[in-house]
C-alpha cells in the first residue's frame, strides 16, 4: 500500500526513503519543523567555529573550495562564503555541456560580482557521449556523468591544492526527505554520494558491464581513494546544515543584491533551479517520472509547501498542470547522443515503470503515477503563488539552428 505524507505530497515511495510519524506526518515534513525551532543565530556561531580551523595562515592559500553551477544554490553559497564568512574561496566547476547561454550568463556574472577564482574540469567529449549513452541505455539515467563528475571534482581539486574544506548548500537528503536533523551536521561522503547522487552506480560497475567503455574513460569520475582523502583531512560540509534554508527566499535575494538571472523552466513553475541546463528540466525530469511515478514539479512543491507558500491542494494542481507538460529539445539530444530517435522514444518507454504506466495498447500508456493515486480535500483557489515568488525575467528557447553550449565565454556586464 502506498502511504502519502499528510501535509506534503510525498509518499513512502520516494526513492531517498521516507518514514511517517504516528500522525502520518513524512520525516521530510518533520525534519522541516526544526527549521522555526532552532536557534538560528547560534547554529551560525557553530559554523563559524568549525571554519575557523581551516582558514588559510597568512593568506597562503584558499580558505575553502565551493562547488559552482550557473544556477541552483550557487550565489547564495557564494555570498555566505565571501560576505558573512569573510573566507578566501576557489570556485570549481564541472562543465556538463549543456550548458543554456543564461547558466554561462550567471556564471560569468557570479566570477565578476564575488570577485574569486575558478577552475573547470572539461572531460573530453567523446567519453561523455560514451559514458551517457552507456548510463542510459542500461541504467535509464542520462545524468550520472554530471552527478558523478560534479561530486568528485571538488574532492580531487581539495587534494591537489591541499584545501580540506570544501562548502556545499543544500542537503538534498536532509532537505527532501528529513534523513537526518540538522543537528546531526552530515557531511559529503563516499557513501552518501553512492545512495543519493549515482543510484548506486560506481564507474567500476559501467566498464564491467560494456566493453565500448574503457577505464580511462572513466577516471574523471572515480572517488579518490581514502588514503588520499586523508592525507589532506578532506571534508565536505552543508551550510543547510547552519542557515535556515529556503532556496526561494534566497534566490529572491540573489536576483536584487547580484544580478542571478531567472527563467521561465519546462515542466515546473520553479524558475530558478535549473537554469543552466537544456536537458534537466526535459529528459531528465521525464525519466525521473517514467521511473519514480513523480517528476521535479513534485519536490518544488513539496518545498514550498512546508514552507507555507502553498496549500496540498493548490500544490497538487500545480504537480497536475506540470508533470504532463511535453519535453522539449528531444531531437537536439538523439543528435548530440547520435542515437535516432526512435532508439531514444524506445529507451523512454522501456524505462516505464510498471507500477505507474501500464500499456494497453502498443506503446499507449495509461498514467497512473503517485499524483492520480492521492486524495487532497478540495479548498480555494489561489492564483498568485507562481508570479509572487517566480521571477522569470528571461526565457530560454533554443532555436532549431542552434546546439547546447559546450563551453561558454565570459559576458561584459
Ligand atoms: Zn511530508
């Protein structure tokens, strides 16, 4: 039997493992809670503490590596790191090639405005193609080169510039789902980066199973061993774990103090998250809810209704206006990926869970994810919750002549 969470719209099926409380509450709402319940103030002082140690003895080197995109948490991070904790930061960034010009245009515009360096890891393109056809004709994931890529580079620049500490954002797990309590201060793992970021998918197990993919394809995605991690005292730490956070109130705040660019998103009424990517919020998302019987538009509401910007009901509308919505850039993907694209539409359908998608008729689907199974008592409507807190100054539209950005310069502001 599938159990909903009585305030949010998640339900024990959520892939990050969810438990409910006698009342029926979801350990992600609960977790939540903690948020108006500690004291603030005194989890900031706790953090300053912890950087303390590893600020840079006489300004000898970074203070701190800060892992960069060009949209998602990245400014906010940014501002704690360089204005409240006045520490010295190396920005890194890995290139997941497709890149929008307004995720280039927000990076550009992040270097200039905090004024830090920043390297970047270009994994050559062959390798790339390889390693996501590969991950998503036999593991229905066409990401894992970005979530795996993202999460080691950090870790293998904190080793060659010795710089331990390296400072994340959000902890989705925390975040979503309520793992942990903040009070638990998790920090990046090997293990966690296994659960949460690669589905259980190793680099080990991809060459194994396919003989096109050689080792060296894929040693820019391996974890460094622990000899190595030692040796330098790494450590990944969450600033969510010490800022109250909420990812909308910030953003609205990046968008006034720096200039962070919004856009209007397929698929969801967020306008901030993914603004960098062509594909996130279109296949991706997709797969998500062929696999899982939920998409994006899902865990956006899920967030906003905690934090009381929405109602179940009205959420629920949302999740139903938006789930459905079609998925574009389908062609310039199955190009990209050279695969046709009736290889592609094959993929997708074979990545149907059963569960949620039951085919009576040869590739027709009835749509039976979790937000047809779920029962939200009727109230008022209320139309302004998107234009409120969404700013979408900017749009993304690609044009049929035009390809991702593979890599993007800098812009004159
Ligand atoms: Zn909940």
């Amino acid at each position: 039997m599938i159990k909903f969470c009585k305030r949010c719209l998640y339900s024990s099926e959520h892939p990050l493992g969810i438990t409910f409380n006698e009342e029926g509450i979801c350990s992600g709402c609960t977790i939540h809670d903690e948020k108006d319940q500690l004291n603030w103030i005194d989890r900031f002082k706790r953090l300053k503490k912890i950087i303390n140690t590893y600020r840079s003895k006489k300004r000898s080197n970074y203070d701190c590596i800060v892992p960069v995109t060009g949209a998602g948490d990245s400014y906010y991070v940014m501002h704690i790191v360089k204005n409240k904790l006045k520490l010295n930061p190396l920005m890194v960034s890995y290139n997941k090639y497709f890149n929008t010009p307004i995720g280039i245009n927000n990076l550009a515009n992040l270097r200039m405005k905090f004024d830090a360096d920043i390297i970047f890891k270009n994994v050559n393109l062959n390798s790339v193609k390889k390693i996501t056809r590969h991950t998503l004709l036999e593991h229905k994931n066409m990401y894992w080169h970005i979530l795996a890529g993202s999460t080691v580079f950090p870790v293998e620049v904190a080793i060659n510039y010795k710089i331990p500490l390296i400072i994340w954002g959000a902890h989705q797990g925390v975040e979503q789902v309520g793992m942990y309590s903040h009070l638990h201060e998790p920090e990046m793992t090997r293990r966690y980066r296994h659960d949460h970021h690669l589905f259980n998918t190793e680099p080990e197990n991809l060459y194994k199973l396919d003989n096109n993919l050689r080792e060296e394809d894929l040693i820019n995605y391996k974890y460094p061993d622990d000899k190595n991690l030692n040796s330098i005292g790494v450590r990944g730490i969450y600033l969510s774990n010490f800022i109250r956070w909420d990812p909308t109130a910030q953003h609205l705040e990046m968008i006034k103090k720096y200039n962070f660019k919004s856009a209007k998103l397929q698929r969801t009424f967020d306008t901030y998250d993914h603004v960098d990517c062509y594909n996130y919020m279109n296949i991706h998302d997709h797969l998500k809810l062929l696999k899982h019987g939920y998409s994006k538009v899902t865990d956006h509401v899920c967030r906003e209704i905690r934090h009381k910007r929405i109602s179940r009901y009205n959420g629920s509308l949302l999740v139903k206006k938006y789930q459905k919505q079609k998925i574009k850039y389908l062609d310039l993907f199955s190009k990209w990926l050279s695969i046709s694209k009736h290889s592609l539409d094959f993929v997708l359908n074979r990545s149907r869970n059963k569960k949620y998608w039951k085919e009576y008729d040869i590739n027709k689907f009835k749509d039976n994810t979790l937000i047809k199974k779920i029962s939200v008592k009727k109230e008022k409507i209320f139309n302004n919750f998107e234009r409120k807190y969404f700013k979408r100054k900017y749009k993304i539209n690609l044009d049929k002549k035009e390809d991702y950005i593979i890599f993007g310069k800098g812009y004159k502001n």
